[in-house]
C-alpha cells in the first residue's frame, strides 16, 4: 500500500509513472490517448504497468479535461448573474489590442453572449458597503429562467464582492435552493481581486468548464475505485502545486493548465537535485511544444495568464505552448512549406503508424532520416513503416520540387525554427540571455530536437532526465498540495501598515492550514509564503514580490526597506532600469499553502542492471552536413560515467535523443544524459 502514481494525458500518448519505495525504482508506460473517454486512455495505461490498484498510496493526474473544453468551445452554456447597470462588463472588456498593427485582428469571442447575462438588483459601494440591498426578486427570476431553459451552470460577479461577498454568498444560497443540481461559480471565491472585467471574466470560465471537470473527476475515481483503489485521487493545479479531486471539482479553473505544468514541476525538482538553478524546460510530444523557465530553482509563474484573449485571474506557471510536435502535419502554402498546429495526433496518427494516415509529419521526417528506429519505437510495441513514410514525403516533395531527403531535413529544420522563437519568447523578449541556461529536454520527441534547439540559442549543455518521455507525469510526483489566497490591499507603500498586513497574512494564514489540513496534509508539514503585488504610483500593472524573511522583520522601517529593495531588484530583473526615487504602491496580498506529502527525488549512485556502453548496432543517419554511419545506444544500459561521442543516437522506451556530430554526452550519477552542444 505504498506505490506512488502519476499520469499526464498528452495529446497523443497517456503517459503514466509508478514509483515503488520499496524497491527505489520508477516504472513508467505509455497508452494511445482516448479522445472519446480520456479516463478510459488513463485505466489503459494504468493496467500496463500494475495489476492491483489497491496497492496505490498516492495517485496525481494531470487533466486537459477543462482546456480542451474551452480549446474545443464544448463547454455547458452558462447563465452570468451581473449588477445592475454594469451586465456588459464581460463584453465591453479591454480596449487596448495585443497588436495594435495587426489589421487582421479580432476581439477574443466571448463564451456566453449577452442574452444569457441578467442583470440583478443590488449594488455595493467601492469600500464593499451596501449602498442598495440584493434584489431576491430579481435572483428568484433568474432561478426560474435557468431551471426552465435547463441550464446546468451559473456564474455570479457583482461589483466589488472582493470586498464585500455577502450579496454574493446570498444569491449563490438562493440558486442553490431554486435550481438545485446546478453548477454555481461566486467571483469573490474564483478570484477575490479588483478588476471586474478579469474577475467576471474567470468567473464564467470557471463556470463554463465546471461541469465538464466534475464528471471527469466524478467518473475516473469511480473507475479507479471499482479497480480497489482507496487512495486519494489528486489533480495537477495550473500554479505548480497539486490538489484532491474534490477540491478540483469545486474550483475547476485551478486545473486548466494542470497537463503542461507537470514538465515545470519535474523542473524545478530536477534544478535542486543537480544544483543548476537556471534551467529552459522544452516539452515536445504528439501535437505541442511547451516551454517554462526555472530561475534560482524555481518556476516562473504570474498572478493572471491569458487564454485565446481571456483573462485567468489565478496563479500559474508561466508556459509558452505552440502547436508543434511529432504528429505535426507537413504541407504547402502560398508555395512554401509549413508545419503545423494541426496534428495527425494517435489516429490516424503519422503515414508511417499505419494507421490510415497519408499526410507526412515531423515522426515521419526523422523516422527517413533514420533518427527513429522503426523497430524500437515505443520500447517495440509499435513497428513503423518507413516506406509508408518515404511516399507520403516524396508525395509532398513533388509539388515543392524536392525529393525525400531534402523534404525531410526542411521539415525538421522547419519545425526547429518554430520551437526557438517559442523560447525567445519567454527569454530574449523578457530581457534573459538563454545561454545562462541549461537546456532540460523531455517528451517523446524532445531529446531529438534539443541540441539542435541548443545551438540555435547559443546554449552550451543540453540535460536529457531519465525516462524523458514521462517527465511531466514525473513532475506531478514532486508537486506539494497547494492552495493560493489573495485580497485586495491597496495602500500607499509609505503609509503602509505592517501590523495590519501581518494580521491579514495571520488571517489568511488561518483558512490556508485549514484548506491543507482538510485535503490530508499534517500541520507541521505546511508552510507558508507571504507576498505582495507591487507597483510604482501612475503604473496600471504589478509586479509579485516575496516578503523577506517570511514577512518578519525587527522593525517597520527595516521591513519597508528590504521589501523596497526586493520590488526594486525584481523591476530591474525584468524590465532593465528601475526608479528607487519613485512612489510605491501594493495592490493585493498574495498567500501561498504548500504541503508536504512526500517527493521521491532522483537520487545518486545510479545503476543500470546490466550496465553496456557498447552500441547496438551502427548505420548511416542524416544530418543537415550529410549522411554519417551513426552509432545506437540502449540508454537502459549505459552506466554513470560512460561517454559517447557524436554523432549517435541513444534509444529508451520513451524517447529517442540525437547526439549529433561534434557533439558529445555524458551519463551522470543521477542517470541524466548530459549533452555538450557543439558551436554553431
């Protein structure tokens, strides 16, 4: 009764990792993704690798369930209960444009339209007191027009109940007890930070996915339940940390990037155990391309994220994700040769599954060019087709006046090109030099790309964990329980009252250990962290920063001063300049929960049980600079310490990673492949 489990639904692949205490040793598998049942996808990858779930003592999944309903529009219709006079808040949205020279560009949709926001009477002052009492005629109303047109979710967002949620709490009871079985979304409980157009607007996501999530929740426990498992199921959060089902299930938008975090949380772990405490993440797999940034170990993260245009006030982790990876499709346009966002995904899946696919994709590319063992691919329990491959290459090829070859090294070049500036994106465009960076590659088809990735960046060492192509299911393994709380604070920082922000934070600090005790965390394994939203008077957005010492300073003057240089260092570190001569103000203050319930980390003195440096077998694989006789390693068995000069091509069950010529590797204590890139 102590086996410890993660899975990570790809788009793709379900992955699934298995660590057994007993015998210091992971397990992992991998199953084709159900897009029709995604738990069904979740038990098939389970059953590969453990008969008797009862054994199962923690169990964490990453679910897309909630994005892909959003991505999908396939949401439940959602009625908005707004303030009377301001019901178009959610319409009006932001004036300001992403792109003010884009002539092309379009307002985000919105996920409800303006027929299904009524307006409710009842209206709060900005401090949050009562100006005119709630309208129950107008909630009983809605009520009755939501049961009558079967409605199943409602979202309700009044003027400044960040403050003052007691009109909210009000109408929530009453929907509860008019239209009962109906999914109820209170902004103050979503998000409990000003801005209405962002808090309305999270509210009504949360609303728009909350029933999708709870089923999906609802149906894999009972799935999981019936196999004879007791544990605790836990869900991946969008903040980096993990929470139980149930909690998921009331506050469904935590989860909405719960998949792609799991790769940031393997990350920041990994950053520990190797003491290298800036690392870029990449995480290629079937259909995308995620990148995160771990700085002094650890994940970057922002207070809101935007969604196709939508705000998300919650805490995330930042990750850049385009579409782009092993199943992206090849194809003309405008008489030029693209790659991607569509996917061929695992069906039909890419020419060379043969599964009934015909179009070529990036799996096809590197399976002709020989970088993909057609016979090893998923540890042998798929045979890959390379002439299937080679027609749907040369098919291509002819409208574009290439032969395969040369189509093949495009495409990937192609895609390479695509996957760098997704990482310029969240480093040069931020101001931070890649090439102070360790590059951590993971997913299915991550290992092949990195070095080339790598030396595009001007980034000297490439890090290939173990298992890779089950990272980010790893990662979820190394996540604490977490839960976030926040208020709105806006003070003049020279004014500013630390005995009145410490009680606060004591407050919050209250409802954060009994949120963690209700989810199974003990006591004394919480902690704590205090921070502040920050900002110069005049600016219109903020900057987090992490209260010194965990908030405890020996006087008021010290604490404003430390916090002081903390803003100031954070201001510089992104943006370049900072003005220490400028007025400060705080906006919200911002609590973080972490629980500790256990981290199975790597650890050293790795061993292969039996240990080979010498190649599988060699034969000819091309690069960009020509075909070279290239040698293949079963990373299962090389011991710590061996070294394998390139070009050469190390097989695993899970991934395959190119070393290619000029380039050397390395395998350490730990058993991560540490790639030395050559120079461009």
């Amino acid at each position: 009764m102590n086996l410890r489990v993660a899975t990570d639904i790809g788009g793709t692949f379900t992955d699934v990792v298995v660590y057994d205490p007993n015998l210091e040793r992971y397990t992992t598998a991998k199953a084709p993704s159900r897009g029709d049942d995604l738990a069904a996808g979740v038990m098939d990858a389970l059953g590969l690798v453990i008969d008797d779930p009862s054994g199962i003592e923690s169990f964490v999944h990453g679910s897309t369930v909630g994005l892909n309903a959003f991505l999908q529009r396939r949401g439940e219709r959602v009625i908005l209960l707004a303030t009377k006079g301001a019901g178009d808040v959610y319409h009006i949205a932001r004036g300001n444009r992403m792109d003010m020279y884009d002539i092309r560009y379009r307002k985000p949709a919105p996920l409800i339209p303006r027929r299904d926001i009524i307006p409710i009477g009842g209206r709060l002052d900005y401090d949050g007191s009562e100006l005119i009492p709630l309208d129950r005629g107008d909630i009983r109303r809605a009520a009755h027009r939501i049961r009558s047109e079967g409605v199943r979710s409602a979202a309700v967002a009044f003027l400044f109940s960040y403050l003052n949620p007691d009109h909210e709490l009000a109408a929530a009871q009453a929907l509860a007890e008019l239209a009962p079985g109906v999914s109820i979304s209170v902004s103050h409980q979503v998000a409990a930070e000003w801005r209405e157009y962002e808090r309305t607007a999270s509210t009504v996501m949360d609303a728009y996915i909350a029933p999708s999530v709870s089923r999906y929740m609802a149906d894999l426990s009972t799935r999981l339940g019936s196999r004879g498992m007791s544990a605790p199921l836990r869900v991946m959060q969008s903040n980096g940390g993990v929470i139980s089902a149930r909690a998921a299930s009331e506050r469904p938008l935590q989860t909405l990037l719960s998949g792609p975090v799991g790769g940031a949380a393997g990350g920041a772990a990994l950053s520990e155990v190797l003491d290298r405490p800036n690392l870029i993440c990449i995480d290629l797999g079937g259909t995308s391309f995620d990148v995160s940034l771990i700085t002094d170990g650890q994940a970057d993260s922002s207070p809101s994220a935007l969604l196709e245009g939508l705000p998300v006030l919650m805490p995330v982790v930042d990750i850049h994700t385009i579409g782009a990876g092993g199943g992206s499709l090849a194809y003309l346009e405008a008489g030029g040769l693209r790659v991607g966002p569509e996917s061929a995904g695992a069906h039909p899946g890419p020419a060379c599954y043969r599964r009934g696919g015909t179009r070529p994709t990036v799996t096809d590319a590197n399976l002709f060019l020989g970088r993909v063992d057609p016979d090893y691919f998923l540890d042998g329990n798929l045979t890959l087709d390379t002439r299937a491959a080679e027609a749907a290459l040369q098919e291509l090829g002819a409208k574009l006046g290439l032969d395969a070859e040369e189509l093949a090294l495009g495409i990937v070049e192609v895609l390479n090109a695509k996957m760098s500036q997704a990482i310029r994106t969240l480093t040069v465009e931020r101001g931070i030099e890649p090439r102070e960076f360790s590059l951590v590659a993971f997913g299915g088809a991550g290992p092949m790309h990195a070095v080339a990735l790598a030396r595009e960046l001007g980034i000297s060492e490439v890090i290939v964990p173990p298992d890779p192509g089950s990272f980010s299911a790893w990662g979820m393994l190394q996540s604490a329980v977490r839960q976030d709380f926040s208020e709105a604070f806006f003070r003049d920082f020279d004014d500013l009252d630390t005995a009145d922000m410490q009680n606060r934070f004591t407050r919050l600090g209250g409802m954060a250990f009994s949120s963690l005790v209700g989810e199974g965390v003990d006591r004394d394994r919480i902690a704590l962290i205090q921070r502040l939203d920050m900002r110069y008077q005049g600016q219109e957005h903020t900057l987090t920063v992490t209260l010194p010492g965990g908030g405890v300073s020996p006087s008021r003057d010290d604490r404003l001063a430390a916090l002081r240089r903390r803003f100031e260092e954070t201001y510089r570190a992104r943006y370049g300049h900072s003005n220490p001569e400028a007025a400060l103000e705080t906006v919200n203050l911002r609590l973080t929960a972490l629980g500790d319930v256990g981290r199975p980390l790597l650890q050293a003195g790795y061993r292969p049980d039996r240990p080979s440096d010498r190649p599988r077998r060699t034969g000819p694989v091309l690069f960009a600079t020509g075909s070279y006789a290239t040698a293949r390693f079963d990373r299962a068995g090389l011991p710590p310490g061996c070294s394998i000069e390139g070009p050469a091509i190390v097989q695993e069950a899970t991934a395959t990673t190119v070393v290619p010529p000029e380039g050397s590797a390395a395998v350490d204590e730990y058993g991560c492949l540490i790639i030395e890139a050559p120079p461009v």
